[in-house]
C-alpha cells in the first residue's frame, strides 16, 4: 500500500518520541517491517522520499523478434528460440500463446493478420 509522504512522516516522529515499532505498528494500523524502512531513511537522509519504481523493461520475446526468427528458422523449435532470446522455454511458450502462434505440421503459423 502507497502512504502518503505525511503520514510515514508522523509514524517516524511518533516512533522516535520513544514509542516502539510495536506501539507505533498498533497506533498506526502500519508493519513493523515499514516503519522500521521508514526510519532507517529518515535516519539516513533526513527525509522521506516517495519512491519511484521502474517498470519499464525490455521484454525479450516480442511478436517482431519471434517473427525474424522464424524468417530465418522456419522449422525451430521453443528451445531453439529460448536460447536465441537468452530466456526459459517457459516464457518463449507463455509469449507464443500469447501473440498466436502455433506449430502445425511442423510450421508455425500465427492467428494475427498479415501486413
């Protein structure tokens, strides 16, 4: 849960009067867990500071790099393509049932229209 900058602010206070983390855990409705994080930045920096959390990722298995493979292995196989994506057969299958592929006869063949 996302709590307000204020409020991690008056948990710190509260604790740092003396109150335990327990105390301040019951008074608060917060973990033990959290206030202790809290403090330790506060203690640290000075201040707390809304985190920022990066979610931004490349993923390794898109519809565009499945389709150069397969231009240039028309026959591969999952393991084939989890190793050329540096990746686990787990993904490669989870991403080709997710973008429409299936292998039939031997040939991949995809659920989306052709440009």
């Amino acid at each position: 849960m996302a709590y307000d900058e204020k409020f991690k602010i008056s948990v710190v206070k509260f604790h740092l009067k003396g109150e335990t983390m327990d105390v301040a855990a019951g008074v608060f409705s917060v973990s033990k867990g959290a206030i202790s994080g809290w403090v330790s930045e506060f203690r640290r920096t000075g201040r707390i500071q809304k985190k920022i959390q990066d979610r931004e990722h490349k993923r390794k298995v898109t519809p565009g790099r499945i389709d150069e493979f397969l231009l240039r292995n028309p026959h591969g196989d999952q393991q084939e393509m989890a190793i050329a994506f540096g990746c686990t057969n787990q993904s490669v299958s989870a991403a080709l049932r997710k973008f429409g592929y299936s292998k039939k006869n031997s040939a991949w063949r995809t659920g989306r229209p052709t440009p």
